[in-house]
C-alpha cells in the first residue's frame, strides 16, 4: 500500500468515526470539582449475560490535549451499553491549550480519583450494574490511562498514585495504546504527546518510572490490547514494545492485530473492528 493510500484511507476512517453524532449519557456524576472530573454512565439497554450486568470503564484518547474530551467516545460507550454492558465513561484534565498534552500531575491525579470514587458512583448510579466485574478499556491515549489505572499497584514506593492492592478488575482491554511512552516518544507519536505529558525534556526521564506503563510490571490483571495493523497514529510497534516489556516480567499479554485496520475503527460502531473490540471486553467481563 502506498503512503498516499495509506493517509487517504486513515483520514477516511478518522472522518467515519467522528461522523457520528454524540450520545448523551442516562446520567452523569462528579468525582471532584473540576468540570472535567466527571464520569458520564451509560445503563445497559438489554440483558448481555447471566446476572447483574458487568461495568466497563472507558477512557478516552485524544493524545491527553484539550480539544479531545468523552464526547467523541460517546457513540462507542452507547454501543457497548446496546450489548448489555453497564457503562463509566470518566472525563479527566488534559493539556492546557489545545496544543500541549496533559498536565502533570492533574491528568494522573484526575484517573486516580475517578477510579477509586467508580464503585460506590456505580452502585448510587446504576443498581443493576456489578462493580466487582469491572473491565477498563481505553483508546489511544486512553488505552495507556487505562494500562496505568490497572497497574497503581506497582507504583514505586512513596507514589501519592499507588493503591494498596490491585483494584477490582476482571481485565484491561487497551485499544490502539500509547503503551510504552518511551517507544511512543522515539517514534514522536502524536507530535511528541508523550513527551509532554511528562512535562518536556526536563522531567520525562524522572517522571517516567511513574506514568509509563511499560515499566510498570507485572500487574498480574488480565490484559489484551487490540491494535490495528494499519494504524498511522499509534504504530504497531508501540504494543509490541508493551507485550515484550510484558513477557520480560514474566506476564502473558494478549495481542490481538487486526488487517487492514487503522486507529479509528476500534471505537466506530459502523465499524466491524468494534464488534472485535466488544467481544474482546465480554471474553473478560462475563
């Protein structure tokens, strides 16, 4: 495929995504009391398995800057709530101006909180929805929150981030990951995102120990990334990188490539990678 194919199919797919008007949430509570440190819930709009119905928790990307916030995800938070899934879909502060990539440590402060305030937010919010079957999945920059909220628990020592014990979690499902920040970075991913999010070149080497996921095994939580083979945004290499570090710690990580698949697809509902996606997340939820 050449390089002009290649664009013209990404944007193509980037265009499908975004196409899709905004789904508003059945409900909507707050974590903190920033605007954005709110979580949006999507109750399930049918029975998907046996019993209460499983929570997953979306995170969305965006490459942690401002102009991407949880109402572009909405679509694929209301498709997975059409399958029987309970639905968290956690707004957290990012860059602050459209061009700079989170802020340290708000950003991390922000997923730390949502996380530990989800359980008992889901039982005030969605009685019918089981805490204690809670996938995490995010896309992008969202899929390396998501590897990170699940791995707290081996946060160095003295981390106002680490949690005494591994949370809750039936799984992670990282779609498209920035994984490994170090890899993300070399390969200048996003305009150099991760590099910002750690606040440039004078704080990525000491932050890193503590917001890079690849350095942050084993988890000893089940963990499938899902990533497309023709993804421009995220390259394939970023979770391979993640599923190495993974195995060199002695943790199995799913890989799961699809062909001819980009960045997008993995949260369109009019895409089958989504469907992909969505039996990915029940395999661990039910």
């Amino acid at each position: 495929m050449t390089d002009d194919v290649a664009a013209a199919r990404a944007a193509a797919e980037e265009e499908s995504v975004f196409s899709h008007a905004p789904v508003d949430p059945d409900a909507t509570a707050a974590y903190g009391d920033h605007p954005d440190q709110v979580i949006d819930f999507f109750a399930p709009r049918r029975a998907g398995g046996p019993g209460p119905a499983p929570v997953v928790v979306v995170l969305h990307g965006g490459a942690w800057r401002a102009p991407y916030d949880r109402r572009h995800i909405s679509p694929f938070a209301d498709f997975l709530a059409r399958r029987g899934f309970a639905v968290a879909s956690i707004e957290y502060r990012r860059g602050g101006d459209d061009s700079l990539a989170g802020r340290w440590p708000d950003t991390f402060d922000d997923i730390a909180a949502a996380l530990d305030a989800l359980p008992a937010l889901v039982r005030q919010v969605l009685p019918q929805a089981d805490p204690r079957r809670t996938v995490l999945t995010g896309h992008s920059a969202g899929g390396h929150l998501a590897l990170w909220g699940a791995s707290r628990h081996v946060l160095p020592a003295g981390s106002p981030w680490r949690s005494g014990g591994p949370v809750t979690l039936r799984g992670v499902v990282a779609l498209a990951p920035i994984a490994d920040l170090a890899i993300a970075d070399k390969l200048d991913v996003c305009g150099g995102a991760a590099r910002q999010l750690l606040g440039g070149d004078e704080h990525f080497a000491e932050r890193q120990p503590y917001a890079d996921p690849a350095l942050l095994l084993p988890t000893g939580i089940a963990t499938t990334l899902v990533q497309g083979r023709t993804d421009l945004d995220v390259p394939q290499a970023v979770a391979e990188s993640y599923a190495e570090a993974a195995a060199k710690a002695g943790e199995m990580v799913g890989v799961t490539l699809l062909e001819d698949v980009g960045h997008f697809p993995l949260i369109d509902p009019a895409a089958d990678a989504c469907a992909v996606v969505v039996e990915e997340i029940a395999q661990l939820a039910w």
